[in-house]
C-alpha cells in the first residue's frame, strides 16, 4: 500500500479535544493536498468525539485554521488550482481550499462509523483500560488491516499494542500542543511495531514539516521523562523552603527563579497549570510503576485537586486558573490551601524578589532564543551567573544541574538515544533557548 492509498478512509478519536482538533487540522490538509495533486482518489476523514457539541465548534475551529493556514501557501495552492480558470485572485484560491478541506471531513458520535478505517489517529483521554478497550474493538472490525498513531504521552506503546492485540500495527506519535504549532513530534515504536509503519509515519512527519525525535517505548518518553521529574524538582524546592516562606510565597518563588533565572518561557508553576495539575498528576501516576527506584508522586498536587484547583486551557486556549490566577494570560495571584481563596502576588512579590537577589542580566526568554548570538549571550550569562553568590543563582545552579542530571538519566536508562535528541526535544517541544545538558552548570 503506497502512502496516499494509506488515506483512504482515516479516522481521529478525540477529535473535538485540544490534541484531537489540531490532528485532525494537520490531517486534513495533508489530505486535501493529496486529493489536489490526484482527484481520482478517494479519501474520507472522519472526526470522532462523544461531544456533539465540542464537533460543532470543532468545524468552525477548522475553518479559521484552514483559511489561515492558506494565506500562507498561496502559492503552491496556485498550482493545485491551475485547472480552476474561474479561481482568479488569491482569495478566490483560498476560499476554494477551505472549502475542500471541510468537504472532506465528516463528523460522528458513532465509533461503528470508522470501522474498517484504514488509519487511525487516537487523541483520547490518557486512561490506559479505556484505549485498550476501543483500539482493541477496531482492530477487530479492521480485521487486522488498521494502522493506529496514538498521542500518548506515557502509556508504553507496546502495553497497548499487546493488549488491544494490534499485532505490531501501532506506534507512539506524539505530537505537542498545539499541534498545528509545534513543530516537534516524538515517533515511539513499540518493539513490534512494523517497519512499514515506521517508515509511514516517518513520511507522514516530513510532509507536515515537523521535527521528528525518537524515543524508546518506556513509560513518560523523553518529553514527559523530563518535564514530569523537572516538575517534581520544582514541588520539592518550594516545599524545603517552607520553613521560611508561606506556601504560597514558596511557589511564586520557584516560578520565578525557573522563569526569569533559568531564561525559560514558563516558570515550572505556570508551565503545570498550562498542562493541567490533573494532567500532570495522572501522568505521574502512570509513569510511577515503570519506575521502581524512583517515586513519581506528589502530595502537593493532590491536595490542589483536593479542592477543585486543576489548571489546564478552555476551548479557546484560554488559560484556566491553577497555582495561579491569571488576567490575559499573566500570574495575578497564587491559590492558597490554607485560606482556599487566591492571594495577590503584590502582598509579596517585592520580598521574594528581594530575597532571590539581582540577575547577573535581565534576559527576556524570546529575545534571547530567536537571537544569532545566541549561544554567546547565554554563556555570558550563566558564567556571571556562576560568580554570582545570590539565592537566586544558587537555587539556579542547583535547578539547571537536576535538569541535566534527568537528562543523562533518560540516555543512560535508554529512553533516549542520545543527550541531543533530549535537548531537542527540550527546545523544540518545551520552547526552551538551550537543552539541560550544556557546559553552563
């Protein structure tokens, strides 16, 4: 089976979710191009969800991407169009594009719909019995034939393949959200996983320009092995320095050092709430029994579930509150267990700042990562950043050494095949302007 032959009928579960949507986004114009380039082919594209609701504006989410995503390849949609005589200027081309991209997907409540679908791309909630249960169910009904990418970001791939009993015919696509934004994708193979699959998914990849980094089939990859023992790193700093600091001013603290000292785009608080506490608390959960020598838990996240405090994004991105609250986008307060209301960061933020010290230089995160001295401004830094005998960048020293611990701890262990797939993905996926493993701690 050639590679357009491999969509003729392909399905996304989860589709209406934030992961699922810009799947099904990326998906759906590979697709339409496809057809473009031969319109004697016969594709369908089926996005599934058990929200009829979440589908309706899942459309409308697609329409605007789409048309967004046109303005940018005008050119090439030129030459897709160039048999349409009645297609004259540039917004005649990309109306006409978004309108074969929506004609292309169908939506459906009904999981029978995609029986016998020749791809499947499995975007739904990271509950391993429940992915089980409906890869097992189509693989079945696709007697055999069904290919399935699932974005899992910590089930083994091979648990799955084993006992949905896929033989082989999945693999671990880990795209990072936004999907239509990121561009870093973690391709995990389980052991049987087939070489056609491998070498489909590895095209597939290519055709949407992304940054493909390997990973072996261990629970947490190499994205979540270092972000969720990063994390991990971040609860236990702030919670040592209780006898000192307020819970509360704790946090703020921490977020700030692994914000501003450490030049990251999100301090570790922040990048949680991002994620969801849920979510990370769940992955924790996953991962922990892979891990016997180490324990994969916090208290502290249970205990701001405990009281309806999850974090994570609404439909629109939005960001929901968390350990923080936030006002377009920016920490206005830090949730307190204890009076189980949100307190203003202004009641302390001078003190933390105060206490941390000054910064050998104020470095904004963007400016510093899209600069061409890049690599000169940041060793500048971490050496002042090393003289420097402040608590700022003494609790930085001893962050950015646990980062690169964990990440010579994923190549040892074999998780990642070397330290620069793991700054890779750590500057690709996470935004980060260098990997953990440098010669500046």
């Amino acid at each position: 089976m050639d590679y357009i032959e491999r969509f003729k009928k392909v399905a996304v579960l989860g589709a209406a979710g934030k992961m699922g949507s810009g799947i099904l986004l990326l998906t759906a114009m590979e697709m339409t191009d496809l057809w473009l380039q031969d319109k004697d082919a016969q594709l369908e594209l089926l996005a599934v969800d058990i929200s009829p609701k979440g589908l309706q504006g899942l459309m409308k989410y697609l329409e605007a991407q789409t048309r967004r995503a046109a303005e940018k390849k005008t050119v090439s949609l030129r030459q897709y169009y160039a048999d349409r005589e009645d297609l004259i200027e540039n917004g005649d081309i990309i109306e006409a594009y978004v309108s074969d991209v929506l004609s292309l997907v169908q939506t459906t409540t009904h999981l029978e719909d995609i029986y016998g679908a020749s791809l499947v791309f499995e975007a739904i909630k990271e509950d391993p019995g429940l992915k089980v249960e409906i890869l097992s169910k189509l693989a079945i009904e696709g007697k055999g034939k069904t290919w399935f990418f699932t974005n899992t970001s910590s089930i083994p791939i091979g648990e799955l393949d084993e006992k949905a009993n896929l033989d082989g015919k999945i693999l671990g696509f880990h795209f990072y959200n936004p999907p239509a934004v990121q561009r870093l994708v973690e391709l995990i193979p389980a052991a049987a996983t087939t070489g056609e699959l491998k070498e489909f998914a590895t095209l597939f990849a290519k055709k949407l320009r992304k940054v493909l980094v390997p990973s072996n089939d261990f629970a947490g990859f190499v994205g979540n092995g270092h972000f969720m023992r990063d994390a991990l790193f971040g609860i236990k700093e702030a919670e040592r320095i209780t006898d000192q600091y307020s819970l509360e001013e704790a946090i703020y603290l921490v977020n700030s050092l692994t914000q501003s000292w450490l030049v990251r785009p999100m301090g570790i608080f922040q990048l949680i709430d991002y994620v969801g506490i849920d979510v990370v608390s769940y992955i924790m959960m996953v991962m922990n029994p892979y891990l016997p020598d180490e324990n994969l838990h916090s208290e502290m996240l249970e205990k701001y579930l405990d009281q309806g405090v999850k974090g994570g994004q609404f439909s629109s991105g939005a960001q929901k509150d968390g350990f923080f609250k936030y006002e377009r986008g920016r920490p206005t307060a830090v949730y307190s267990l204890k009076e189980r209301a949100y307190v203003p960061l202004d009641k302390f933020r001078e003190k933390i700042e105060r206490d941390l010290g000054e910064a050998p230089q104020k470095l904004n995160w963007k400016d510093v990562n899209f600069h061409q001295n890049k690599e000169d401004i940041l060793s500048g830094y971490f050496t002042e950043l090393k003289q420097s005998g402040t608590m700022g960048a003494e609790m930085a020293r001893a962050y950015g050494l646990e980062s690169k611990r964990i990440a010579e701890l994923l190549v040892s262990s074999n998780v990642a095949a070397s330290t620069d797939d793991v700054n890779k993905v750590l500057q690709t996926g996470f935004y980060h302007a260098y990997g953990p493993v440098n010669e500046y701690f």
